[in-house]
C-alpha cells in the first residue's frame, strides 16, 4: 500500500512548544531553526498541550515554539544518511551519530514530530530514533495518544 506523503502541520495553532533554545543552522539544504530543551517522555497529544502551555510564556513578537517536522528531523539526520549511501565503516557511522547527537543535544531515543503519518491514519504520527549504531526517521507510525517518546521543541 502507497501512503501519500504528509505535509508539515508548519501552520497548525496546536503545533507550537517553548523553552530554552539553542541555534541550529542547516545551511546546505537551506533549513534552520532553533531547537528548544528537551520536554521529557510524552505522548504526542500531551506534548502539544505542554508546548502551548509554553506558548503562553512568551512575550510579545517572540516566534511559537512546536514540534518538529519530518523534513526538519530529516535534515538533522543528513549527515549520517549520507555517509550510508557512501557505505562507511560501522566506527565512522557512530562517530557521525555522535556529532549528531552533540550539535543538536539529542538523546539516544526516540523523539516525536509534528508530521502525521497520511492522511489515512489521523492518530498516528512520525518520529525519529536514535541509537549508537543508526538513526532514522521512522518508517512505522505511532499512536499520538497512546505512545510515548521523547519532545524537543523548535521554531
């Protein structure tokens, strides 16, 4: 079965977050934006109701806080998806996952994103996982209300 590819929830007022942040710059495919801290293990509908509760921390003209999306998860996981296709060593990819990890503070887990899997499944959304050995942005889906992973913030 062929799902069609779903687009960003980038406009959504439900999909916003806050906190600390700390510059990310993804400078050859043209994406930046600043990652906010790290908000615990979560379901995805409880991420969106902690991120709005953020939200409302903010002063005026300051830009929402929300999840990520796929394509900005795919971005920071470039890198490593690169060094795959040019059939790296096993050590090489680790190292690669490690930078990852450093640059943009990220746990060895799973993380949330705004991106609904398609349209066909309305309570499932993808995610990103990273482990030692590979990182990937999920080819499964899960239940935004029933699962719980990890929520970092951007904007």
């Amino acid at each position: 079965m062929q799902f069609e590819q779903p687009k960003p929830f980038e406009q959504r007022p439900d999909d916003v977050g806050g906190g600390n942040i700390e510059q990310t710059e993804n400078v050859e495919g043209g994406l930046s934006f600043e990652w906010g801290p790290e908000l615990g293990d979560m379901s995805w509908s409880d991420a969106q109701e902690k991120i709005a509760e953020l939200n409302k921390t903010l002063k005026e003209g300051e830009k929402l806080w929300r999840l990520p999306t796929k394509e900005e998860w795919e971005e920071v996981l470039k890198p490593f998806n690169e060094a795959q296709e040019k059939d790296v060593s096993e050590e090489d990819l680790k190292k690669i996952i490690e930078d990852i990890r450093k640059t943009n503070n990220l746990q060895l887990d799973g993380y949330w994103s705004s991106t609904p899997f398609s349209s066909d499944y309305k309570g499932y959304a993808w995610f990103v996982i990273i482990h030692s050995y590979a990182c990937y942005v999920g080819n499964d889906y899960h239940n935004r209300g029933v699962d719980h992973f990890l929520v970092r913030c951007v904007r």
